[in-house]
C-alpha cells in the first residue's frame, strides 16, 4: 500500500502575500516528510505558532450602518440630474443591500446646501439630512434603516415598534399614534406609534420644476385592513435648489363608505452635533405640562439638555404653543454655542399638539431628543378618543397635515430663527403646570 506523506514547514513568512516559486520556499523553509505506513490518518497535527498563513482581506459587507451598503440605480427614471433657475438639483434612486436593512428603497436628493435621503419603505420617513457638513439625524443603537418585514409591530408587550426606530422623521399613525393598549384580556389592541412608520409606499415619482427650482418626492402610502379601514396618505417631500429647507406634505383620505377617526404624529428626532451639553428648546409656550412624576422632578430645566448620562429615563412633556395669524408655529433644538440649530415649523389647525421627548442617555444607548408636533398627546388611543383628541374623517374627505424642516448651520441662521420663536411669543407668561394635568395625563 502506498504511503501517505505529511509535510511540516517549518520558518517564518518574510512577507504576507508575497508570490514565490516551490524552490524559494524551499530555500527559507524546512521541510519535513513524513510517512504513515497505512492509510489511518493523524488524528491531531499542530503547525508551529510562529508559521502564520496570511490571505487577501476581502469584506463583502460591514455590521455597520454607512450609505456604501447602498446599490444605486442609476438607470432609475427616478436618478436625474437637473439644471433649474434657483442651480442644480441631483435625485438618486437606490436600494439597501445586506443585513436588516436589505431591500429598503432610499431617495437621495441633492439641493445644493442640503442631501436628504427619504425612505420610501419605511412610509416616506426622512432618514437623516447633511447640511454644510453637518449631520441632522442621531445614532439609534437599531441601526438601520430596518425594513418593515424585520419589525415585530405586534409583539404582546405593543413596543415592537422600537425595533425599527432609527429616523430623523417618521410619522406615527394613522389609527392610533400613542403608547401600546392592550383589552381586558391583555391581548394587544394598539401597538406603540401605529403602523404607518413601517408600511412602503405603493406609489412613487419625482416631480421637479426647472422655472421655481422645486422638487417633490411624492409617495403613497396605504393603512388598510378589511371591513375596518382603508387610510391613503398621499406625502409630498418638497424642497427647491438652493435652499436647505424641507417640507412635509401629507393628505390622508379616507376611502371607506363609513366616517372613521385617525390621530397623527411627526417624531422628529435629533442628536450630535446639535444635541449636547448645554443645548436648549425655544418654543412659544402657550401651556406646558409634565407627563409623568419623573418629568415634574426636572421642570426648572424641562427645555434643557445634559450630556450623554448611562441610566437616564426618558422625560416627556406636552405643551400646546401659541402661533401667528395664518396658525403657524415654530419650535428649535438650538446647539450649546449657537452655531448649529434645526427649526420645526407647523400649522396648529392640523397638529395643535407638540411633544418634547428627552432621552439623554449614554451615546450608545441612543442620545437623543425628540420634537413632536402632533394632533394629540401620545397616551393610549381610547383615553385620547375619551378627550376628544382624535380626527374625524367623514367618507371620501382629506384632511392635511403640514410640517416643516429648517436645518441651522450658522449662527446668523440660529438667531433668525430665534427672533422668529419670540415673535410668536404674545402672551408672556405661560401657563405652566409643575405636575401632570388633569386630561392630558392619565390619572392626573
């Protein structure tokens, strides 16, 4: 029987991925034979510690979250370049490869002094914007953008929802927009922040106007469930060349033959730079209101922020804010030095609610604060119906919802947009609640 030869190679690699002929090698190394006089095979061989094989580094993809896991398309109807009066405008139209994220459809659109990119899969959401360089959006320890297909929106304990989180904007709604509720059975009935976050878009075009310099992402999105409801939110994302400013546009239908209710809520969400030590709210209260017990215990600084702290409990607190003529509000997250600010714009008419959401834990945990203007308070749907603070929508008719971006990257911006806050701030003294109020919170 022939024998069975082993090679041991003895030595040190002179050069990682080096190419050297067998004569070479044999030169630097020593090279043993050994024979087995049967076929048994070794049952343990050990190289020794100093022989190190190295191979080519080839990375396919990352657990990280960066816009290279993007396959742009850019054959896309919906990939254009165009040369308006206000300059130029770029739109590319791609898709997420790999991980939780695959398959998400992003939008990008390029004005010149802002890059927006939109996710058309996760119900037009606007996942973060760069201006002048720097960052509006935050670090979710999600770190998606997730597709819906990956969010458990009806886990028992109603947070699934969680699992998604990572926008700078997501509406939340239609049916219900608040905390989970659950029946007499425990049996969940509405999950946290509704369903419209996480549902794509069934319908998608850019319009661009060459005259004005405008440009809208247009997308559809469909809340339906048979015998119960059918909404259609019709978003327009509008921004025009030149500008950084980006509005949201959205006419929610209801299609059934029956009146139904619908609650909506913009999560606008920012983090660093913007948000750090020192950085501060500006809002023309008209009244404000702790939710909880916890917030009351910081109502001497409510619209101030801290660093990053690990263990520390979101705060929230509800406030409704006083507008101008055409009922316009604005609030601002103005940064600690004043150089960096973003602005949040809306009607009253439509979302006469507005929510500041604090959750300054550590970095890793998600450092982040939230500006929410909303047609209601994020309770539970059934105490928000009790109050009256849900929207009726007869058959067939629309109603619309209007909010505006304003990112800030400098200090002339931020003092602007300061000025603006102040103006609307006709009544000078507030009506301010040091604990929970009574119709707002639960059990107050």
């Amino acid at each position: 029987m022939a024998p069975k030869c082993f090679i041991v190679i003895t030595g040190e690699v002179q050069e990682d991925g080096a190419e050297e002929d067998v004569a070479s090698i044999s030169n630097r190394f020593a090279i043993t034979l050994i024979e087995t006089a049967s076929n048994a095979a070794i049952s343990k061989f050990v190289l020794p510690p100093r022989v190190t094989i190295m191979t080519e580094s080839i990375t396919h993809r990352t657990h990280q979250r960066p816009e290279s896991g993007i396959a742009w398309d850019n054959q896309s109807q919906l990939s254009k370049t165009v040369e308006t009066r206000l300059g130029e405008v770029r739109t590319r139209h791609g898709r997420f490869i790999g991980g939780v994220a695959d398959q998400v459809e992003v939008i990008e659109v390029d004005t010149g002094p802002a890059r927006v990119l939109i996710l058309p899969t996760r119900g037009m959401s606007i996942w973060k914007v760069e201006s002048d360089g720097v960052r509006f959006g935050w670090d979710s320890p999600v770190a998606g953008p997730v597709h819906p297909a990956h969010v458990p929106l009806y886990d028992p304990s109603g947070l699934g929802w969680l699992e998604g989180f990572d926008e700078l904007v997501v509406r939340c709604g239609l049916e219900s927009n608040g905390a989970p509720e659950h029946d007499e059975n425990g049996q969940l009935v509405f999950p946290l922040h509704g369903r419209i976050g996480n549902l794509p878009a069934s319908s998608l075009s850019i319009e661009i106007n060459e005259a004005s310099g405008r440009v809208e992402v247009i997308g559809e999105v469909i809340e339906a469930r048979l015998f119960f409801k059918r909404l259609r939110m019709r978003s327009r994302v509008r921004m025009n060349a030149g500008s950084a400013a980006i509005e949201l546009l959205d006419d929610v239908t209801n299609d059934l033959s029956t009146t139904t209710t619908i609650q909506m809520l913009y999560h606008v969400n920012v983090g660093a730079p913007v948000l750090g030590d020192g950085a501060t709210l500006e809002a023309p209260i008209l009244e404000l209101a702790p939710k909880d017990s916890l917030a009351a215990g910081e109502m001497d600084q409510w619209n101030q922020f801290g660093a990053p702290e690990s263990g520390y409990a979101e705060r929230v607190y509800f406030a409704r804010l006083q507008s101008d003529d055409a009922n316009e509000t604005t609030a601002m997250l103005r940064s600690a030095d004043g150089t960096n600010g973003l602005g949040v714009r809306f009607n009253t008419n439509g979302l006469p609610r507005f929510i500041l959401w604090k959750n300054t834990g550590a970095e890793s945990d998600g450092y982040v604060t939230g500006l929410e203007p909303a047609t209601n308070y994020p309770n539970g749907r059934s105490y928000e119906e009790k109050e009256g603070r849900v929207v009726e929508v007869p058959s067939g008719e629309t109603v619309s919802f209007r909010v505006s971006l304003y990112p800030l990257t400098d200090e002339a911006a931020v003092k602007e947009m300061s000025a603006k806050i102040e103006s609307l701030q006709e009544i000078p003294d507030p009506q301010i609640h040091s604990t929970p109020r009574p119709g707002w919170t639960p059990g107050a």
